[in-house]
C-alpha cells in the first residue's frame, strides 16, 4: 500500500465508530468542468498537461506520475459527470464516468479530505445518515474483487466459522496518475431510476484523495465496475461536443439490463472488444478491464499512414493496441504512431503557416495561423477504420481547436498529444479520447463483445 499507509490507517480506525424493474434506465450525463480561465492557451495547455497524465497512468497503472505539478480542477478533467444516490435514505453524489477503471467510490464521511485540490466544497457521502451503509467483510468475496485473490484475512485464520470473522476488508489504495484516493469498501445501496434498487452493491468510502475532482464510477470491464455490478448487457450515450466557455449541457446515459438479443442497433456501426485477458498473456492486470479495439489503419486526406502493426494491435504483454477512454480528453498516440500521422498531416496543409508561438503556449503541436481567414478550408480528412469494416471519420472540428488570440490574431492547433521523445512506456499506443468523439453515440455492448458507434448531433 505504499508509505501512506499509515496515515490512511489513522483515518479509517476513526472512522469505524460512524456506520450504524424496468430494463433499461436512463441516467443525465453532462460535460464535468468548471470555472475555466478567460485565457484560451491557457486553458489549452491544462487540457494537454490532464490528457498527458491520465496516458501515463493507463500505461502505467502502477506508477503515480511525480512529474506533474498542475492541480487538477473539475474544468481541466474534461469528463463526463452523471449523479448517482446511494444509501437509505438516498444521497446524491456526483460522479465522473470512466471507462478506464473499474472501483466506483464516493467522497466519504465529514472528516474528507482531499489534498491539491482547488474546490470550496466537495460534496461527500455521509455513512451514518444510511440505515444501509454496511462495512465489508475480509471474508466477504467481494472483497477479493479490490484485492487480490489470495488475500489473507489474519485475524480470521484461528478457525471458526467465516460468519464470526470481525474483520474488515483491508484499505483499498487506488492511483489515478494525476492522484490518488484510499478508504475502506462499502456495501451499500444504489437507487436507480424507475423506482430500482441495488443492494449489497460494493462502493468505496474514500476518506482521503489528492487531486481527484469527485467520485469515480468504474465502468471498464472488472469486477467492481457499475456494468458488471448491475450485469449489464449494453450502456450507450451520446458524447457531448466540447465548448470551452463551459456552458452546461447534458444528454442521456442509458443502461440495458434486458436486452439478450445479438441484434444490433439499426443505425450504428460495429466493431469487435479485442480481449487480452487470456492465461497467455503477460500485461498487468489493469490492462484487462481497458476496452481495446482493433485499429486496422490510419488514414490522412485518403492516405494510408504507414503504422507499424505492432503499435495498432495489443501485443501478448499488453504493450500496443487501440482503447477507446471517456476520461481522456485529448487522444494520445505514442511516438511510433504519432510522427508519421503527423508528417503526413503537416504535407497535406499547403494554405497555412506553423504558429510555433501557439505551440508553445497550448502544448500542441502542430499550430496553424488562420487569421483573416473567411473561411478555414484546406485541412485534409483523418479516419480511423477499425476491424469489422467500421470506419471512423474523425470530423475536422474533431480534431482541431480555433484559438481567439485577439487582436485579429486567430489559430487552431490539433488535438492529439503525445509523449516526449525521451520518455519510453508501455502500455497501450493509442488512447482513444473523448474530444475527438464528441458528437458521435457511441454503444457498448458487453453481451456481444463490441463497440457501436454513429456520428450524430448531440444536445
């Protein structure tokens, strides 16, 4: 658990004394960010530096990037927000929806705290005021879906039955890259809408985070996921485009509890989950629980960009591949990937010049000078087309950002990052991100294995 055990410990020993059907469900979902800066490069670079953290942490599952020095507020997350009530009575708490992780958790109990983070007031979950609020068991099976199977309850080894064992599952620690939270694991109750509960559903009480915006709603593939929690057969919604004025919108995130049939939603395209997760494979466990697809070619104006293979599928120890992530904002390309997409991009771009100084100011590269255009034109088609013949026109608003400089100076810079040339990670190549999805509905389909998507205006 790392050196902060035992501060954790302190918290969670004090803390034991406060705890006393429709198929289909429709949940708002809206744009989590806040409070942006009136200055656009600024704005920009935050976006770069959270896309750039949050890569590294999906690489690099068991690693906190010690580099960053930027406080994550809710503006530059640039996730998507539902509200979830937990609890008896219910009490609603806003969570961000990832499909990179797995744990759901929530700001717990009055004695949160949350270091680095720049919010007057976080709303927390309250055990004490649910009649529900159960603290699970180390011998509770559930237990071992936090850790690992061969957990060792010690205080429980003396014999007797699993039913007189007191102790508590073990503190779970949970590194996000850009953070981390800890706390103890809740059996608690989740009210949906339609009148639906869940009981014994398992929740984290996180009594202590370092920059991490709100709760986090796991629905990547493992264990502790709300999809897997719920056994859903599918979840869908339509990704939101990105405004930086920060004007509220929202649309809706459905669940599907009852639909057992294999045929697809008219008007969606499809393209298979590559699953990792198999006895020959060598990658961290994180892995698994990321939803790869398979990327068959990148395309430029029509031209096919030139990919090593092993970069576009995953590879037996988890290095390579595409995953598609709602919690990054910007896609990332490792360096073998984004080079050659980039040079080719830059080839085709004959009506503008390099805006190195905007470059240098957002963190993106490359930058173009469009001032006094009347009409920005010129810039070439990107298409990602994936296995199962499901091609992906990434839309120019999609991939690149207009920048108001004033003063009639205009750019816009395109929106995909990558890694420096001296860093070397593993982990997946691409990571998929969710402005260069905004304006698509996208459907995952867990029963069959695949991934739906459409482009689309979404509210």
């Amino acid at each position: 658990m790392g050196s902060s055990s035992y501060f954790f410990l302190f918290f969670f020993l004090s803390l034991l004394s406060i705890f006393p059907s429709n198929s289909s469900l429709t949940i708002p979902i809206s744009h989590f960010h806040k409070n942006p800066s009136q200055d656009p490069y600024q704005n920009l670079n935050s976006l770069v530096s959270s896309s750039l953290t949050r890569a590294f942490h999906l690489k690099n599952p068991h690693t906190t990037n010690t580099t960053t020095r930027t406080s994550v507020s809710s503006h530059i997350y640039g996730g998507y927000s539902i509200s979830l009530s937990f609890g008896t009575p219910p009490q609603t708490i806003p969570f961000i929806l990832d499909t990179g992780s797995h744990l759901v958790w929530f700001p717990c109990t009055t004695h949160y705290l949350c270091k680095n983070c720049s919010f007057s007031k976080i709303q927390s979950f309250i055990p004490k005021k649910s009649s529900s609020s159960k603290i699970l068991g180390c011998k509770n099976p559930k237990c071992s879906w936090i850790h690992d199977r061969d957990l060792k309850c010690i205080d429980c080894s003396g014999g007797g039955s699993d039913k007189n064992c007191t102790q508590i599952c073990p503190p779970y620690l949970v590194l996000y890259g850009s953070g981390n939270t800890g706390g103890i694991a809740l059996s608690e109750t989740l009210n949906l809408p339609n009148n639906r509960t869940i009981t014994d559903f398992l929740v984290g009480c996180s009594v202590t985070s370092s920059r991490q915006p709100a709760g986090i709603a796991g629905f990547g593939r493992g264990q502790t996921s709300l999809p897997s929690q719920l056994n859903l057969n599918k979840f869908s919604f339509c990704q939101l485009s990105h405004k930086l004025d920060d004007t509220r919108r929202t649309s809706s995130l459905f669940l599907d509890t009852g639909s057992v049939s294999s045929k697809k939603t008219k008007g969606l395209i499809y393209t298979p989950f590559i699953n990792i997760n198999n006895k020959n494979n060598n990658h961290p466990r994180e892995f698994s629980v990321y939803y790869y697809l398979g990327l068959r070619r990148i395309t430029v104006g029509g031209r096919h960009v030139k990919i090593p293979f092993k970069y576009l599928s995953p590879q037996i120890d988890g290095n390579g591949g595409t995953i598609i992530d709602s919690g990054t904002t910007f896609t990332f390309m490792t360096r073998h990937v984004f080079e050659p997409l980039i040079n080719e991009f830059v080839g085709q771009v004959k009506n503008y010049s390099r805006d190195v100084d905007a470059e240098a100011k957002t963190g993106l590269s490359p930058c173009f000078d469009i001032s006094g255009a009347r009409k920005v034109s010129g810039f070439p088609e990107l298409k990602f087309l994936f296995k199962g013949g499901a091609d992906m026109l990434i839309p120019v608003e999609n991939y690149l950002v207009v920048v108001d400089g004033g003063q009639s100076s205009t750019t816009t810079c395109f929106t995909v990052v990558s890694d420096p040339p001296e860093v070397v990670t593993g982990g997946p190549a691409i990571i998929l991100g969710n402005f260069q999805m905004q304006n698509y509905y996208v459907e995952y389909d867990l029963r069959n294995e695949r991934l739906g998507f459409n482009q689309q205006q979404c509210r």
